[in-house]
C-alpha cells in the first residue's frame, strides 16, 4: 500500500481545539487491510462538550455506535450511563465497570431470556413500545422501570428512522395503563429524532409532537420522571454542524421550553460523541472504466458496505475522503467496495470527486467513521477480513 508521507491538511480536525491524533497516527504507520484509528482523547473530549451543553441531563452512549472496551471503559470513569441494544452489550459494559443501574436496556425487540438476565444482574430501565413487550418485561423483570418509545413524524435528519420502532401516539394511554395493570412502573417516554440531525432547531417539530402527549400522560395520573431524548447528535461529514456544546444547550433550551421541569431527561449520543474520532485507512484496489466514453471512472476499495460503510446504504452518510493526490485535477467516480455482491456500490447516484491522478495501491483515508463501522463489520464476507480496530 502506498504510504503518505506527512498528515493531509484536509484531514484536520474541523476545530483547532483538537489534535486529530488517529490522522497522526495513519500517517505514521503502514497497514495492511482496512483498519479504523480512533483517540479516545477525542471522544473524551466530545463526551465532556455534550455534558456540558446538556447540563442536568445524562448522557447514555449508545453502545451500538462503536463497542471498543476501551471507550466503554474511558466512558465509565468519565460518569457515561450506556444505552445497551443487547445482552452482548450489557455484558461488555458491566466488564468495563459499568454499574447496571446506570445501563438501559433501550431496544424495545428483546428476548425473554435477555430481560431475565438483564434483570439479574441489576438493570431495572427497559424499553417498550407495545403490549406484549411489555408483558415479556412484567413476566421476567417483574416491578421494573419502563419507558414507552413513540414514533415521531417529521424528521429533518439526514437519516430518518423508520417506523421499526415506536408505537403511535394513539397506543400512548393503553400502554401506560397495560404498564401499571401488569406490575411496571411507567416511569417515561422516549422518541428517536433520526440520526445526523444537523441543525438543533430541527429537533422542535419533534419536541412539538412529544411535549402534548407528555402532559396529557402525567395529567391522566401516570407519574412520568425520565424524558429520553434519544441520539440525533450530528458529526461532521463535510456539511456545517454546530459545535457540539451550543448544540446541545440549544436543544435543551427546546425541552425546557416545551416540558418544563422534567425530573430526568436521558441522551443517548452514538454518531456524535464518536464519529468525528476515527479515521479509516484503506486502499484503492482497481481505477477502471465501463466504456471508452464512460462520464465516470469506477474506484474500487478494499472496504465495502459489508466491511465497515453499511451507512452508505442509500447514499445517506456521504463520508470524505483524503489522498496524496489531493489539491490536483478531479473527476467524478463512483465509488464501490471489492466483494462480488452487486449491491456493494457506495456511492453511484450522486458520484464523487477524485483525483484524475488515484490509482490502484493508493492509500485513501475516510474522515471521521468512528461510529457505526466497527460494529457493522463483523462479518469477513467473501473473505475480506473484518475492519481491524486501533483504539489510541
């Protein structure tokens, strides 16, 4: 693989605060298959940015986002309740020392032995969003914490979550009843505002949605404390977010405004507390034509949508890339990954500007691809390894 001799200007770190030491690092080393480099110095700092802009609310990292023990474990020391999708991240995060009265059971799909176990080991907040979830949680957690997801409609995110989870406003009253008529404890509601959610003020058509079913909850007599914000916090792909601190105080000011005083409000930061602190390293393995009057060149990596850029899917995560050819002339490619699955395209509807110049063996960097790449790649399909992870 052809190596880059000094650090790409344009892989800097977006803010000067931050010294982006995973670009440093790939630099500085050779690799020989695609490996993801992330500082936990600059998750740390980007944890304690949102704590600081969310103020009395408390962050629950979504694990999913990127599962490295040695986040996990920096996140435990800084105080970071966890936001766990499965038994397998319960279970990672009560070995890094997390205590199980700070970790959520968050997905509202669980298994019945999952509950049991999550029970078992001291986790009493779950996730629900329909009636027989939350008779799996009564039978196997009994008395437990529940708080109710709702499906919200329009989303600005740049990825708006499906209707998989929620349930719609009209279920709200039936299940918190069915919570209190089955021995839980209806203790909050939840919302997801769709991942990459760029501009704070996006959040209030949202919020705008919640806030009525909030109070008509508490009105009807169901004692409410947590309000769980969910993720949505965006990184930067290219496209101006704010910084992460106003951000976050921004939003708050919204739930402030709507809610009022809420006994606890819950974030659950993936995306924005981990993007921004890895890079991958990768190589371009073949620059070719379809036709001799093809518009565009195919660029062909060695990581794929089935190696790590499952957010590629639809063209949604639109990541950057830096090469030694950068500042030279450019052309558009589409972009694809090298398994013999048609659907491994990442980028072809709207195409990428590349140098004229890149050729196979040469080294590419994807900015920014500490969430959601490692914890998507667990599969080495056709044979292609599993995105190596280097935690600095």
């Amino acid at each position: 693989m052809t190596m880059n001799a000094t650090v790409p200007g344009a892989l800097r770190a977006a803010s000067p605060v931050f010294v982006d030491q995973a670009a440093a690092y790939i630099a500085a080393n050779f690799f020989d298959k695609p490996t993801l480099v992330i500082s936990r110095d600059r998750v740390s700092a980007q944890y304690d940015a949102l704590h600081a802009g969310l103020g009395a609310a408390h962050i629950h990292y979504a694990v999913k986002a990127n599962p490295a023990p040695e986040l996990i474990r920096m996140l435990v020391k800084k105080g970071s309740g966890f936001d766990a999708a499965s038994r397998q991240e319960i279970e990672l995060c009560l070995s890094q020392g997390a205590r199980p009265e700070n970790i959520s059971f968050g997905n509202t799909i669980k298994r019945a032995s999952d509950i049991a176990f999550a029970a078992s080991a001291g986790v009493t907040l779950f996730a629900a969003d329909s009636e027989a979830e939350l008779d799996k949680i009564a039978r196997h957690a009994p008395g437990a914490r529940v708080y109710i997801r709702l499906i919200v409609e329009n989303s600005q995110a740049d990825w708006p979550l499906s209707r998989k989870f929620g349930c719609g406003a009209s279920m709200l009253p039936s299940l918190l009843d069915h919570a209190v008529a089955v021995g839980l404890q209806p203790y909050g509601l939840s919302f997801h505002v769709g991942s990459q959610t760029r501009e704070a003020a996006h959040w209030n058509p949202v919020l705008d949605q919640v806030a009525p079913l909030w109070h008509a909850a508490r009105a009807a007599g169901h004692d409410l404390q947590l309000l769980n914000i969910g993720g949505g916090f965006p990184a930067f792909y290219g496209q101006t977010v704010q910084a992460p601190r106003a951000y976050a105080a921004a939003v708050m000011a919204s739930v402030k405004e709507r809610f009022g005083d809420v006994a606890e409000v819950m974030a659950e930061p993936g995306r924005g507390m981990v993007a921004e602190a890895g890079h991958i390293v990768a190589e371009v393995m073949l620059v070719s034509k379809k036709s001799e009057d093809d518009l565009h060149r195919w660029v062909y990596l060695d990581i794929g949508r089935f190696s790590g850029l499952a957010e590629t899917e639809g063209e949604a995560i639109r990541y950057q890339f830096v090469t030694r050819h950068d500042g030279t002339e450019t052309g558009p490619c589409v972009l694809a990954g090298p398994s013999c699955d048609s659907a491994d395209i990442l980028y072809e509807k709207r195409p990428v500007q590349l140098p004229m110049s890149l050729r196979d063996g040469d080294r590419i960097v994807i900015r920014n691809c500490g969430a959601y790449t490692s914890s998507y790649s667990s599969v080495g399909f056709n044979g292609f390894p599993p995105l190596d992870v280097i935690v600095l």
